[in-house]
C-alpha cells in the first residue's frame, strides 16, 4: 500500500489586461499540487468565438468587444476552487488616420482612444 499526499489548489486569482487592438488578455494563478485550469463565461464554455485559445490554459485572451462574468475554475485530485470575475472594457483602436509624412509619403496611424 502506498499514501500519496497531494496539496490542494488555492483559490485562483484573476489578472486582466488591456491589449493593443481592444482585446483582454486574462491570466488565471493558483497554487497546489497539478492544477488543471478550465474557463467559462456567463456559464458557458469558452469556445473561439469569444476567445482566441491556445495549449496555455492559465491565459486566454478574449476577443474586442466581449464581456460578462469570466470564471476560472481550477482542479487537482484533491480539491477545485473558481473565482469569477467581470470583464474589463478596454479601449480599442479606432479607424486608421491618414498622415503625410515628409509631404510625399503617406501611412496610416492607428490611436489609442483615452
């Protein structure tokens, strides 16, 4: 007969950023023991139409325009835990402004409203 002692997991912490183009990056942490990360909106898995998702599960950053209570549920074989939390609105780039550069050449800039 073997015991094997595993940690539980902590309840996870939510960190949310703004990124260039009006997306939220959303980093989910937790500690204990081979966490297991899973993410919902309003309830509902999160799937690519609200999110741009990858093999990173403790980020996934949600497309512009998205919002609603995110939740991070976290798991082991002992324990879970979630947190959730609301979206943040975040500032997106307007339309492209045409700019002249040296009076012959030129490009778009893009602002960041404030």
């Amino acid at each position: 007969m073997s015991l094997t002692i595993q940690d539980p997991v902590t309840p996870p912490q939510l960190s949310q950023d703004c990124l260039l183009h009006g997306e939220i990056e959303v980093f989910c942490s937790s500690t204990g023991e081979d966490p297991q990360y899973s993410w919902t909106l309003e309830d509902r898995p999160l799937n690519g139409s609200v999110a741009f998702l990858s093999d990173e599960t403790q980020t996934v950053i949600m497309r512009r325009s998205i919002s609603g209570p995110i939740t991070c549920a976290v798991r082991n074989r002992v324990s879970s835990a979630h947190t959730t939390q609301e979206l943040r609105k975040c500032p997106g780039l307007g339309p492209p402004v045409k700019c002249t550069f040296n009076d012959t050449a030129e490009i778009d800039v893009w602002m960041i409203p404030q």
